[in-house]
C-alpha cells in the first residue's frame, strides 16, 4: 500500500492531508484481496479496524432472528466502513460480504486514533460519514413503515442512482450488479414481488434492467410512486 498512498487523496476522509501524512497512512494500511461473495467480516466478531474499498464493492447486512438478510448499505471504491468502531469499539454490528472482486484497505484502530488526535478535521469527516448513513437509515425505516412494496422499491432505486449513478445517453446507471433478492432484502419483501414491480417499471419506461444493471430512464416516473 505504502507505494500506492496517491489513491488515499481521492477518499473524502483523507483528501486534505499532505502526501508526507498521506504517506504515513499508506504505511499503516494493510491491502487484502477478495473474491466475490467472500466474506471481509462477520457480524458478531471483535471489530478492531477501519476498513476502506480500494478496488471493487461491499454490501453490508445484518442476519435476522428469522435467518432472512437485512441489506443496511452498499460500499464502493473510495468509501470507508466499520468506521462506528473507532469510536466505541465491541463486535461488528453487520457482515461484510464483497459483491464482486475487491481490494480493501484495513487500517487498525489503535492506529487510526493516534492519526486523528493528530488531525481532528479526519474526525469530523468520519462523523459526517456517520451521519449520512444514519440519516440513511432513517429515511429506510420511514420508508418501510409508510409505503407499499413500489414506493418503497421507487424510493430505494432513486437512492442508489444519486449514491452510485453514472450518466448515459438513455439515463443513469446504477453501478452496482444487483440481483432480485438483494433488492428485495434491501425494502423488506421477496424476491417474486420485486420481479413483479421491476417487471411494471420497465413497461411504465421508467427503468431499464441488464446483466443485473439497472439504468433510471425517468426519474420523474419513479417519484410518482415515492
């Protein structure tokens, strides 16, 4: 890692420290690769580090009682996660599974504190990541309580277009390569359900799906059901 510390700048995290501390950083993380569907971390375990995605993408999720799988957010190249732990430590909360081949940075926590008495604006970034998520979560949960399978379904794809949507002539990529059921564990229903409503909004124009890529063709159509 420590030849690669170039690629730490484009993390909003560490984006305004100068290359000797970026540098420093680079020395401190370790770089471990994955196949796809290979499990980082498992939810339960003792967390003792930060974690950040240098190639590739993480959903993270949580088992229920009933053994069906919560997704709680999806993590791509230049986002950190498990950052909740720095602060309080005990086991991770979620699991961490790779969604495709990744590469990810792991930066230990005793480390990361000592970076951040150092530099408290890394701290601030940290808790704005924090919060977006936890605002994330909220709006999930009010979604869940207060709209039916197609706002929800509406509301969660709208989400993921601005979070990882890159234009097209025809409308925006989601860059992400989701299956049915991920989407049908991300709003709470089954996977025969979503095939029904993706099945709807592909006649209505306002998505079209490929290989498990979805493109928004009408954002506006899907906010009619949001």
């Amino acid at each position: 890692m420590a030849e690669n510390w170039e690629f730490l700048r484009q993390i909003p995290v560490f984006a305004d420290l100068s290359p000797e501390e970026l540098q420093h950083i680079a020395s401190l993380a370790l770089v471990r690769r994955y196949r796809k569907n290979m499990y980082i971390f498992m939810q339960g375990e003792p967390g003792d580090a930060i974690y950040f995605v240098k190639k590739g993408a993480i959903k993270l999720f949580q088992v229920l009682e009933d053994g069906r799988e919560k997704i709680l957010h999806f993590v791509r190249e230049g986002e950190i996660f498990a950052e909740v732990l720095l602060f309080e430590g005990g086991p991770y909360p979620a699991t961490a599974e790779t969604m495709e081949d990744t590469e990810v940075g792991i930066i230990r926590n005793a480390d990361m504190e000592r970076l951040l008495s150092r530099h408290g604006e890394m701290a601030v970034k940290i808790i704005k990541v924090m919060s977006r998520r936890l605002r994330q979560a909220q709006e999930h949960i009010r979604d869940l309580a207060l709209k039916g399978a197609y706002g929800r379904l509406a509301s969660i794809l709208l989400q993921l277009a601005r979070d990882y949507g890159t234009p097209r002539e025809d409308g925006v990529t989601i860059d992400l390569n989701l299956s049915q059921q991920e989407l049908a564990n991300l709003i709470g229903t089954s996977r025969e359900t979503v095939a029904r409503i993706l099945s709807d909004f592909k006649r209505l124009g306002a998505v079209g799906v490929e290989r498990q890529r979805i493109t928004i063709l009408s954002p506006q159509k899907l906010a009619g059901w949001n």
